[in-house]
C-alpha cells in the first residue's frame, strides 16, 4: 500500500489528528469484467493548513479523491477521517468541508452579497451577523465594494472571488478546489493564482486543489501529490517533486524533463540506468569550447528551436543518439540562439542528473 503523507506537518500540536486522512481508499466504478479501479488502496494525510495540490492527468483519480473527501462518492473501501473523525458515510451537507467548483454556479438574480450569505441563511444564522460575515468574506477576496453589484456586472476572476468568498463565509476546516481557475484565460489564471495562495495563507483554512495544470500546481501548492492510474507516485514539497522526481512518469509530467534511457545512457551519462536532466540545468556552447571541470560534456546538432517570448528551447540531437532540450533565457545565456543545423556542446553537472527508478 502506498504511503504519502507530510514530512513536516505545519501544525504545533503533534498530538492532533490531521486535517484530511485517508485509510485504504479504493474506487471501482461499475462490475465484473467491466469494473474499472479508479482508486487503488491510497492513505493520504493532510495537515491542518496545508495547501495540497493533487496533480494528475485525466482519468489518473485525483478528482475521484477529491469527491470522495467532499462526500460527493462513497469509496469501494476504506475511510475518511476529517480532523479524526470519521465521515466515511456522512452526506456533503454534514461534513466540515467546502467546494469551489469550475462552474461558480452564482444566482444571477441575487447581489454579490447576497450570493455570499446564501450557505448562512441556510443555515438560519441571523440577518446581521449574516451580513457581517459576508462582508467580512468579501474583504478577504478583495470585492468588498462590489458587494451590491449583480455577478454579470463582474470579469471573470471577480466572480471567481465571490464563489471563494461563499465558500469561505461559514468558515469549514477545509476547501476542495476543483479546477477552479480551469475557465479563466492565461493572464487571468495567472493572477488569481496568486491570489488565491493570498487568501489561504490569511485564511489559515486546508485547500486542497485538483489540477492537470503543472505550473499551476507548482506555483500554489505547499506539497504536490501525484497522480497516475489511480496511484500516487510522488507527494512532496514543490521544489522536492520537480527537482527529484521519483519516476520517469513523474520527470515528464511535472515540467519539462529529458529522459535519458538505460540504452544511450552508458554513452551520453557514463552511467547505467535511467536519468532525468531538466532543461535549464544545461548550458550550449560553441562546439568547441571547453567543458567545465567537473561537468559532462555532449556534442551535437540543432534540430529544432521554438522561441516563446521570454526563453527559446533548444533541441539538440547528439552524437551518442539521444536528444536533449535546452532552455535558453532570451538575452541571458548568450546574444542569440544558435541556428537550426549548427553544431554545438552541451555541458551540465552531473548533480543534475536524477536517477529514476
């Protein structure tokens, strides 16, 4: 059974139960010879606090996870616990745990503010302490002087805030987040990226984000699990994943990695096995520059450059038969990229070179 759990859980009490367990959960939808394993045999703890991204393809579970923690789907086998209690077959409605969908799903025919106490008036809390909390919700997403406006008055991003805010209003322990920035253009997602790691360090409430979006999930994420056909294959801290990930699944799905095989290995590394170097761990010389004490040293031929703005990558086929990507900072690592053709040396330390198991 597959174990990941946090190395250093952030909060003070090692006595209390964490946010988030899970127990043995497996997922089979459907029988017989047509029964598919969505979820094999996971325990998963997440820490009071914690902002957890877990990362995947489609189809590779972590959505099925989220839902099963939200009570949308009762796992085939295993528990939930939610601050050690056991909600395993509790309905969504009874749990301490909220979700922000894709879908804001605001009443267009309410205000802003309105949207925000609707989870308070379902729960019979008073008028005034209803609009002070939604306020309150409001400033914290930063639409506090929008609060009487209509949510079609609102961008994009805006109405992502108010769906945040509602979530937030009545205060759960934890917030499931569904691809939430999913239907927001680039700059847009980019921005309430950062905002939404804003508001859950000031919150101090457990977000738990599903993504297929790697930057995404480096940029908010404490710790990254991830996904690949209903297992995990790697959770840790975001620079732990991306600068040793545990798999070759994991090297080519979280950034961009080149995956050097046990067949061309021997002649580009000088070792056995299966290697990960990143792409902006190598440096391109002319070919017949010096290699750096220290470093290895590859030549090659350009065969491909794809300039994108800020950085062009650059594909070199070597010698010894394999192709590696270098990123080159525009205006950074030399004057101007090499051409298509041309001949170069690559040299890189042999600290960036991942072993994968």
């Amino acid at each position: 059974m597959l174990v990941a759990t946090a190395a250093e859980p952030r909060t003070t009490d090692t006595g209390a139960a964490p946010a988030i367990a899970l127990r043995g959960i497996r997922k089979v939808f459907g029988s017989g010879s047509g029964a598919v394993t969505a979820v094999h045999d996971l325990d998963l703890d997440i820490s009071d606090g914690e902002f957890v991204t877990l990362l995947g393809p489609s189809g590779s579970g972590k959505t099925t996870v989220l839902r099963i923690v939200a009570g949308f789907e009762q796992p085939t086998a295993g528990r939930v616990l939610l601050r050690g209690r056991d909600v395993t077959g509790v309905a969504p409605f009874d749990r301490d745990v909220h979700t922000v969908f894709q879908d804001y799903a605001l009443f267009p025919h309410m205000s802003v503010r309105r949207n925000v106490e609707y989870p308070l008036r379902i729960a019979k809390v008073g008028r005034t302490e209803r609009r002070d909390r939604a306020m309150e919700a409001l400033e914290t997403v930063r639409l506090g002087p929008m609060a009487d406006r209509a949510p079609t008055e609102l961008s994009g991003g805006q109405r992502q805030r108010v769906a945040l805010a509602r979530a937030l209003v009545d205060r759960p322990s934890v917030l499931l987040l569904d691809e939430p920035l999913g239907a927001l253009d680039l700059k847009l997602r980019e921005q309430m990226q950062l905002e939404l790691k804003d508001i859950q360090r000031k919150s101090g409430i457990t977000f738990v984000l599903v993504t297929h979006d790697q930057d995404e999930a480096l940029t908010l994420a404490d710790r990254i699990v991830v996904f690949n056909d209903g297992r995990v294959e790697q959770a840790g801290a975001a620079h732990e994943v991306y600068e040793h990930p545990a798999s070759p699944f994991v090297a080519g799905f979280v950034g961009t990695s080149n995956l050097v095989g046990p067949e061309v290995a021997p002649a580009v590394l000088g070792r056995e096995g299966s290697w990960s170097v990143r792409p902006e761990k190598i440096a391109i010389s002319e070919p017949d520059a010096d290699v750096p004490a220290g470093h290895v040293g590859a030549d090659g031929t350009v065969s491909e450059l794809v300039y994108t703005g800020p950085t062009t990558r650059c594909v070199v086929a070597l010698d010894a038969g394999a192709s590696l990507s270098v990123l080159l900072l525009n205006g950074g690592q030399r004057d101007t990229a090499p051409e298509r053709g041309a001949r170069v040396r690559l040299s890189w330390h042999p600290d960036h070179q991942i072993p994968l198991g």
